[in-house]
C-alpha cells in the first residue's frame, strides 16, 4: 500500500473559487442554485483541507516494507527519535487484523466481531485506524473496561484483608456504579480523584459513593495514626506513583533507601507523618444500628465523618508500625505538603487540592496509562517514581540516571493529559494513534533483550481473565446470566438461603463485575464456577493476590475441560454463533469465518487446509464443535498481540 | 551493548554473577522476550543471595502439610485444653503423662500423641481474620510494604525443593482453599495448584465428552497450533510459555499415576471420616507416595469461627474437631506404616485462639491472640508440650523455647524451613523493590528463629 504523506500547507489544490465570497446580494432567496453551489464548494473544499489533514496526522495506512514508520504525533518523536539514535530498527507496523483486536481488547476488553474485521480490512478509507479507535473511545464497555482498572489501582474490594472498617457489599458496589458512571460522564481524573479524597458520610449510601476510598485506608489492630498513614499510602501510591511512602512512614530514608530512590533518601519519618495528617481528622464510625445485630440495612456500614478538631499525635507504642514519639517538643503533627504548603480550613479538601495539582499526579497516571498500552512502564515498578530522577533538565548526580526509559517522553506526556483536562480518553486516543503503539510484535531479523526498553516492537500481553471469559461469550453468543450479590451477608437475617439472598439483574459479561468474589450468582443460583475460573486466570483480589498475567496448568485444564465456561458454548445446540456457521456449505469458507470469529484474522494456508480436512474425518457437526474447542484453545486467541 | 544501569548484556556466559542464579536464564530470557512483567526486564542488581548467619537447619524433612484451621480454633478446648465447669462431658479430659488431651473429641489423635508435640505459648498478632490468615500464610504482616511481593511459604518452599517442570505435579498443591496469597515476585512455577479432592479426580482435568473426544482434540490442536508451539514463537516468550503449561497440563489428565491420588473410593473416604477434611488428608498422604514432585501441601479447613454454641453437642466444636480427628489421625499413622511420616513435617493451626475461661454471651467464644499449635513428624519429639499457659491459657507462662518469649508464626515459619534444611536467614535480592527479600523477616530488632527444641 502506498504511503500518503500530506504536507500541511498544500493550499493550491484547493479549488480557486473558494476564496470567492459568493456575490454580492446573492443570498438563498436571490439565487438559490448559486447560493447552494457556492456553499457547496465551499464545504467541499474545506472538507477536502481537514481530510487531508487528518491523514497527515492520524490516518495509518502500513508502511511500505522497508519505509520507516510514519510519526503522527510527540510519542513517535520521542519513540522513533531513540531508535534512531541507538541504530535500532523497529518493527513493521502491525498487519490490519493484529491492530484490530488488540485496540479492540486494549481499548474495551472485547475481542471484535468477523464482520468487524472483515469491514476493517476491506476498507480502503485512509483514517480507517483513527475512525475505529474513535468507535472504541465512546464505546459504552468502555465504562467497564477502565472501570476495573481503576478500581485494581485504588483495591477496592468487599473486605480487605488489613482492614477495620471494610466497604462491605453494599459500599463496593456504590462505588462501583460510580466510577463507571463518572466514565461515562467522561469526566476529569482530577475531579474523580478529588471526589474519593474529600468525600463523606454513610459509605452505602450511592451519594456518598466516592467516600470508600476513604473506608478502604482502615487500618486494622492499630491506634489511629496507622489508619492516618494507610490513607496517606493509598493516595500517594494510586494517584501520585509515590509507593516509597509506605517505607518513610516507618523509618525515615536514610540508612534505608539509598538503593533506590534519591528522594526517599532525604525524606523523613516526620515529613511523611506531616504528610498523614491531612487524614488524622478523619473518622471511621462503625454504624450500630438501633435494632441489635442482624438485619438492618445499614449493618457494617461506616460514617465517614470529619472531626473539628485532632492532629497526627506522637504517642503510639503499638500496632503495624514503629512507636510513634515526640520530635523534640513536637507532639501533635499538623499537616504539610511535601512541597512545605501547611494545609488550612477542610484538611483533607487541603491535600486533594495539592494533590491534583502536583506535577507528579499527571506523570503517575501517564506512566500507568503507557504501561497499560506498551507493557512496560516508562518508569517500572509504576508505583516507585523518584522525583529527584524525573527531570532531563535536572537530572539526578552519578551514579544515578534519569528513572524513565524516555524522559522527555514522560513528561510531554504527562503535559498533553493535564492540558487535556486529565481526560482518560484523550490521554488513551494520542497513545494509541502513535506508530509506536501500533508496531506490530513480530521482529525481524533478531530480537535482542537490550531492545525491550525501547519499545522497538509491540509486547504481547495475554488478555485479561474478565477479556477471557467475555471472548468466549462473545464469539460463541451464548450469554450466561452472571449477578452479583447486592447486601451484605449480615443485613440478612441468617437463615436466608443463599439463593434467594438480593442479586443484580443478569449481565453476560466478566467486565461488569464490580469485584473478584464475582458473580455469585449464575442464572439466578449460587454458583462459584464463574469465579473459579476467573480466579484461575489470575484477576487477583485486588488485596492479598495481584492480578497477573503469567500462565498455569490450571489455565490449561480450563479452556479444554470447564464444562460451565468452556464446553457447553462450543455446542452446535447451545451457541446461536455456531448454529449460524454450520449453514454455511463451504467448509473453507466456514474455517474463515470461524478464525475470523475466534481469533480475529484469517487462517494461515497450513491452519486452513489441516482444519478443512478434519472434515474428512467425523461427522459435520462433530467437525464445527472440534474446531471451536481448538480456536479457544489456541495460544493465540488468549493473547492481545 | 550496556543497559542504563551499565550493565553489559553481551557477554553473559562469562560473568560470574550468573554463577548462583536463582532464576534459571532460560525462564528470565523468557520473560525479557514475552514483555509480561515489567520488572523482570530491567534488573537493576545480581541476582544472587546472601545468607545473614551461619545457621544449621535440622534439615530431617522433604515435605510439609500445612493444615490452616480458618477461622481460629478455641486453644483452650483442644491444643492447650484447660478445664472448668463449662467443659462439657462429651471432652472427656484425659492425662496422657504430663500432657492434657480431650480423649472425648479427639480420641484418634490421642492415640498419635507419641508423634505430636504442642507449641502451648504461641501468639497471634491479629485477631482479624483475613489479616492474620494471610499473616500465616506468607509469614509476615500483610500491611508491611514488603507483603505486597511476598510469596507464600508454600512457593517458598517450592522454590527451594522444587524439581521444576521435571516434576509431573507442581511442588506446591492447596486443597480446600478458595483463594488466598499466591507465588508473590517468584515465577509461576511456583503458584499454588488448587484442588478440592473429592475422591473422583482433579477439577477440569477430565472431558466431559470422554478421552476418545478430548484426544481427538488435542491431537487437532497441536497439529493445526504447530506454528505456535515450536518454542520459538515470534510472539516471544509468553506464547512459549502457555504451550508448556499445556503439555503439563496434559500430562495430569488420563494419567493413571495422577488418578491414583486423586481418585479414592466410598470405602476409602469412610476410613479417613468421609468429610472434605478426610479427602483432602487422604490426597495429602497419596501425593507423598506418590513421589510425582509435590513437597508442599496446604490443607485448608473452615468453621472454627465458633462465636455462639460452640460446646452444642453433636454441633459447633465437638462436630469439628471430630472431622479433624478422624483426618489427621489416619494420616500420621499411613505416613508412619509408609515410613514418610519422619520426612514430613506436620503443622496445624489457625489465624488465632479463642477467648477463655467461661464462654461469652452466646455460649461461644472470641477472637483472642493467645493460640496453640500442633506439629507432628519430621522426628520430632512428640508426647509433650513446649511451652506453658496460665490456668486459663489466657497468657503464656513459660515461653518453653531458647527464645524466652511468645512464638509467633515467623518463628513457626523459621521452624518450617528448617526442617526441611532450607536456611531460614536467607535474604533474596531479585526481588522488584529491590530492598531484599528475607525468607523470615526481622521486625524492630526481634530475630525470629526456629523452635529447636522440637527435636531435643
């Protein structure tokens, strides 16, 4: 395919009649035809300037076989810029089938449809790529899909494991509706973060739904400076990438840190208890309600108050962390920033305020955003960033160097998502209209462990086990009724049967669940097989078990004997997909349609000819089924590549 | 060429670093290539232990079973039992020399006491469910930075003991555990492999539609998957890896030597108490016979969170400890009759112990920090208590190890790998925060150590 480079100022193929107003006095009602004509040329040109805009700067037809990848925007500078100055060559764009399923699963977690691929690579429209992503970023699974990612980032959960106060069922599930809504909404990260910080009251109310982020920093078997400091630790880590935190609230850097981080190194105990206090007037009230134990709908819940007075005091001598003691005569912290700002009326109003606007806020999110995309993040662990080591223009003294792999890269990125209005799709749109995004994963002629870090070709990731699960939903069309639990196990009285306990209505997908002890319920019966078989996909607890992409025999057994997920969508009798497949008499044509299904592309000459010849071997319908349960079990329908 | 940590990749067969490697090259060039897990890219230090003292461990044991009682049992009325006139009849206290047992409740393991020992001055740190269940499982406080990596002691121990993939079943099998802490930072090789025996086979590790259909299948799919499963993909290393677990996963199916364990009849079932617990301790006792690379197995029993009722006969504790006793009991006695019992160390406990003394309003009890803990095999002294409670077994009055203190469950952890000759002092440093990971942590200047005493 040719390449199609349009330089910017190309005006002289606009046609000349463009820059002729019409005439004078000719209006609709004078002259319609040359008022319509006029106005027609006009859109027609103007139409024709954009186009040719656009394909300049987001079409992405494939390269020519040795041309270098095309640069759309700053990530390709940065990206193809080091390439070059390393003497490394990239890899080939990907083919239009490996784009489209792994935007696709990249962008809303579904794997796309054949007749989806099929359009896609028929058309010859030159902005094809930046049309389908367009599609992905206002796509309602979009909702879902960064739903859960936000949710894995801030660990919410039913009841986590170090916990005193716990969000219970009911407080998950607020917040789970909430953020998808927010999502929807397409609002800024700023404002949704802001609103988890700075919430509160009842945490089941829906209104109050951003207020168990809160509720998650409960610090159990602790005084409460602990759950002071658990706050301080989520915040920092999820939203800032300043995980190192968690080690400063125990001891100050030195003597500690120097292995990894030069900012931690001069941070003290008493700088991140300053920090902490922004949360010491915080208050968990367990809610007793007046009826006694069982049964009332506000049972577990928590009052997220704040109180009028308090400070971070120095006066702890058990618990989670190290004695806590006076600092010369300092008893009683009040809260600063790590900037020095001390905060003043509403504190934890204070500290949300600092923290959106803090530098590292917008370059945490674009570094977990790039990592989301690209595998690796420009700085990786993404929750150990190091101010000291951020800035090219200050770079950090030997023999320390600059923390990202591309530094420019991450700060210009961090810029465009502030100057965006922190806007997850826009941040996600420039990320994936780049050719760094879009190389493909295959290499030639060698691959060398020295080119991961430069992003030389695309990484493969296996999809997620709610992408899993949903791919096998969708390419078979047979819909499982999944619901999950609605109250907690304790406002219902006990002798409830589990089966008729409150549930949601039925949804088909995975990705609409809003935790990992997720759904409960199967066509309306208790039922753990959904969740065994996501677990066994590693989806993580968000808690005690992270979720992970790494393979285990137990996978294996699941896509080739799970008779609740698997087997009974590859029947003929049970999946609307199949049953369409077997009237088409061509069996080639039947492999491509199924491949094209399953796994998002054609068959390769050898796939074809050996699955058209297992027709010869069993019944037809026998034959369908068998080539079902291999596309599943293929490695390449697990992975978005 | 150098990284941008200056580290020079091209010559790698040389360097020394590479002399105790506790990732096999192979698995890390696989990672590299396959990109999954960003931080297993970038090293940033050798990879390379350090051990902290000179330690001998006991080193008598191949194997462990961990039998974690969630819900915390009530001490009181079992490992350190104490009497008053709330102890019901139906315990039937006996002396067995200087140790107290309730023959009643647990009559086939007091005929076992000569293999068990009791560690009687042992303390929880939490008595918070889900925080000290994972406290015992990874060994270490679960809010501590470090536990968002740490393994489990079962991936540990994996890790140390483990053929690798030369092994037909994984080294570290959990039964009966919904979920729970996995490998952490190490490989998955090293993951749990979850089962819930019950008698007829593993989960998913048969077909539905029969072996003539399911080899049918597979033979289609390697042979049409063939480009993908060379073990060169250009997809890199992630693909390779997923073909592998397929082949070990085939490997478990239809195979008679696997069946064996996982396949045991009514008549076999009765014999160990017919309950999930019984199935599961029967499984424990056929994975070590069979010998197929297990070394590691958790057995995981729920119910002990006894708030109300707990003396209900027929019900609550005397319901429970019935199932326990009519597992574990035939379990010490076929290791014994196998001659595996003196290399298996046998560890029972729970999150916590339970509040003593007279119940609480319900006729139950409570979360408390005081606990016991059963241990049995590895040729451990049995017969005896190490440690003694007040009359209530509300405290510890004589902590009964060279420690002079509480146990706690890093000691117990230390104790585990110990036995089994792993040096419980080791200090790994390929883990991603790069701080070092301790096999058993320090914590404000405490050294948690094995109890040795078990064996003297």
């Amino acid at each position: 395919m040719a390449l199609a480079i349009f330089a910017w100022a190309q005006e002289d193929s606009v046609p000349s009649e463009q820059s002729t107003a019409p005439e004078q006095g000719c209006t609709f009602r004078s002259d319609p035809a040359q008022f319509l004509n006029a106005q027609g040329r006009t859109r027609d040109a103007v139409h024709a300037r954009v186009r040719k805009f656009a394909e300049a700067h987001f079409s992405t037809v494939e390269a020519g076989a040795d041309a270098a990848p095309i640069r759309r925007n700053f990530i390709d500078d940065e990206i193809f810029g080091k390439l070059d100055a390393m003497n490394v060559k990239p890899a080939k764009i990907s083919s239009d089938e490996e784009f489209l399923r792994r935007v696709y699963l990249d962008i809303i977690g579904r794997i796309p449809s054949a007749n989806d691929v099929k359009e896609f690579v028929a058309s010859a429209a030159t902005d094809k790529r930046s049309r389908v992503i367009e599609t992905l970023i206002t796509a309602p699974e979009f909702n879902d899909k960064w739903g859960v990612w936000f949710q894995d980032l801030v660990g919410m959960t039913e009841i986590p494991s170090t916990n005193n106060r716990r969000p219970q069922i009911e407080g998950r599930n607020a917040f789970d509706g909430w953020i998808r809504e927010q999502l929807s909404h397409n609002r800024p990260m700023t404002a949704i973060v802001y609103d988890t910080l700075t919430r509160g009251g009842n945490n089941f109310f829906t209104e109050n739904a951003p207020a168990n982020f809160i509720v998650l920093g409960s610090a159990g078997m602790g005084p409460a400076q602990d759950t002071y400091d658990q706050m301080l630790v989520k915040s920092a880590t999820s939203y800032l990438g300043l995980g190192h935190y968690d080690c400063l609230l125990c001891h100050s850097g030195r003597n500690h840190l120097e292995q990894l981080t030069v900012w931690g190194t001069k941070g003290t105990r008493s700088d991140a208890q300053r920090m902490a206090a922004h949360f010491s007037r915080v208050r968990l009230n367990n809610v007793v309600p007046g009826t006694g134990q069982y049964g009332h709908a506000l049972y577990n819940s928590t009052d997220v108050v704040d109180a009028a007075a308090g400070t971070y005091d120095l006066n702890t001598t058990f618990g989670n962390r190290p004695g806590r003691t006076p600092i010369g005569s300092e008893r009683n912290l009040t809260p600063e920033y790590r900037d020095g700002t001390r905060a003043t009326g509403n504190w934890r109003a204070a500290f949300a305020n600092k923290l959106i606007n803090d530098p590292l806020f917008g370059i945490n999110f674009a570094n977990r955003l790039w990592k989301e995309f690209f595998g690796i993040g420009l700085v990786d662990p993404v929750d150990t960033l190091d101010p000291d080591r951020l800035d090219a223009n200050k770079p950090p003294a030997s023999p320390w160097t600059l923390q990202a792999t591309h530094p420019q890269l991450l700060i210009k990125l961090s810029q465009f998502f502030v100057e965006n209005d922190t806007n997850l799709r826009e941040l996600i749109k420039t990320i994936v209209h780049s050719s760094a995004y879009q190389l493909s994963s295959r290499y030639e002629p060698e691959w060398k462990v020295e080119y991961v870090p430069l992003f030389a070709r695309h990484y493969p990731r296996r999809m997620m086990a709610e992408e899993v699960h949903d791919a096998i939903v969708k390419a078979t069309g047979v819909m499982p009724q999944l619901s999950y639990q609605l109250v907690n196990n304790q406002t219902i009285p006990q002798i409830t049967p589990a089966n008729s306990r409150p549930k949601s209505d039925p949804v088909a997908w995975a990705m609409k669940m809003p935790d990992a002890t997720e759904p409960r319920f199967l066509n309306g019966t208790q039922n753990g097989s959904v969740v065994n078989f996501l677990n066994t996909f590693l989806r993580g607890n968000r808690d005690t078990a992270r979720r992970a992409e790494t393979g285990s025999i137990l996978q294996q057994l699941s896509l080739m004997n799970d008779n609740t997920v698997v087997l009974p969508k590859i029947k003929i009798a049970n999946s609307p997909y199949l049953k369409e497949l077997a009237k088409i008499t061509d069996n080639g044509e039947l492999v491509d349609d199924l491949w094209l299904t399953f796994l998002s592309r054609k068959p390769t000459t050898a796939e074809r000819s050996k699955a058209v010849a297992h027709f010869t071997k069993v019944a037809r319908n026998t034959a369908i089924e068998d080539l079902a349960w291999v596309a599943v079990n293929k490695v390449d329908f697990l992975f978005s590549y | 060429m150098r990284d941008r940590f200056g580290i020079d990749w091209s010559n790698i067969k040389g360097s020394h670093f590479w002399a105790r490697p506790q990732l096999s090259r192979r698995l890390f060039f696989r990672h590299c290539a396959s990109a999954v897990g960003g931080y297993f890219l970038m090293p940033s230090r050798p990879l390379e232990t350090v051990a902290k003292a000179a330690v001998s461990p006991i080193g008598t044991a191949k194997n462990v079973i961990f039998i974690l009682m969630a819900g915390g049992p009530s001490h009181c009325d079992t490992f350190d039992l104490k009497e008053g006139v709330w102890t019901p009849s139906f315990m039937a206290p006996t002396s067995y020399g200087d140790l107290r047992w309730p023959q009643g409740i647990m009559p086939l393991l007091g005929e076992q006491l000569d293999h068990i020992a009791l560690l009687r001055s042992t303390k929880s740190w939490a008595a918070v469910h889900e925080l000290s269940r994972t406290w015992i499982q990874i060994g270490r406080n679960p809010i501590s930075g470090l536990a968002k990596i740490a393994p489990h002691i079962g991936s540990v121990v994996s890790l140390e003991l483990g053929l690798g993939r030369k092994a037909t079943l994984p080294a570290f099998v959990s039964l009966n555990t919904g979920s729970g802490p996995d490998q952490g930072y190490l490989t998955p090789d090293h993951s749990p492999f979850y089962v819930n025996p019950n008698g007829n086979g593993i989960g998913n590790a048969s077909h539905a539609d029969g072996q003539g259909v399911f080899d049918r299948r597979f033979n289609l799919l390697q042979d049409i998957d063939a480009e993908n499963r060379s073990g060169a993909s250009e997809l890199g290393g992630a693909v390779d890896e997923v073909a592998s677990f397929n082949l070990s996963a085939r490997k478990l199916m239809y195979n008679p030597d696997v069946n064996r364990i996982f396949t045991f009849d009514a008549a076999q079932r009765a014999l160990y108490g017919t309950t999930a617990f019984g199935n599961a301790c029967i499984t424990a006792r056929n994975l070590l016979r069979a010998n197929l690379g297990t070394r590691f197995i958790q057995i995981t029993m729920g119910g002990w969170d006894m708030h109300q009722n707990i003396y209900t006969p027929n019900a609550g504790l005397q319901n429970l400890t019935r199932q326990f006793d009519s597992g574990l009991a035939p379990l010490i006695a076929d290791l014994k009759t196998d001659g595996l019992l003196d290399e298996t160390l046998i560890i029972a406990m729970g999150e916590f112990g339970r509040t003593t003394g007279s119940p609480n309003g319900q006729a139950g009890r409570d979360h408390f920090l005081q606990q016991a803990v059963l241990v049995a095999g590895a040729k451990i002294r049995g017969k005896r208590a190490i440690g003694a409670t007040d009359e209530a077994a509300r405290a510890t009055s004589e902590p009964g190890w060279s420690a002079e203190r509480d146990i706690r469950v890093e000691d117990v952890e230390a104790t585990i790998y110990s036995a089994l000759g792993v040096d419980w002092t080791t200090v790994r440093y390929d883990d991603p925060l790069g701080r070092g990971f301790e096999y058993v942590p320090t914590n404000q200047g405490v050294q948690y150590a094995p109890i040795h005493e078990l064996w003297s």
